[in-house]
C-alpha cells in the first residue's frame, strides 16, 4: 500500500512540475505566433525563388 501512495506522490509532483513550466512557457509568449509556422514552407519557397533571379 505504501508503493501505491508513493506512485501517487511522485505522479502528482511530476504533473505538477509540468504545469509550471507550462504555464511559465505561456507566460513568456512562446505560443502567441500562430501565423508564421504554417506559412513558413511557402515564404521559404519564395525567398528562394527570388534569390535565383
């Protein structure tokens, strides 16, 4: 029983270490640009299509 309790313990500390740095990921904006990366691929192609001419 002591080994379930412990699991549960050290499950819950880890969620909680992954909720913080979540949340200090959010905080510092590093999921406020949603346009550039599914546009990447084409403006890449573009810029390389100028640089040949």
């Amino acid at each position: 029983m002591v080994a379930l309790y412990l699991t549960i313990f050290i499950s819950l500390i880890i969620a909680l270490i992954f909720l913080v740095l979540f949340l200090s990921s959010v905080k510092t904006g590093q999921y406020e640009d949603t346009y550039t990366p599914s546009v990447r691929m084409v403006l890449d192609e573009f810029d390389e299509e100028k640089k040949q001419e």
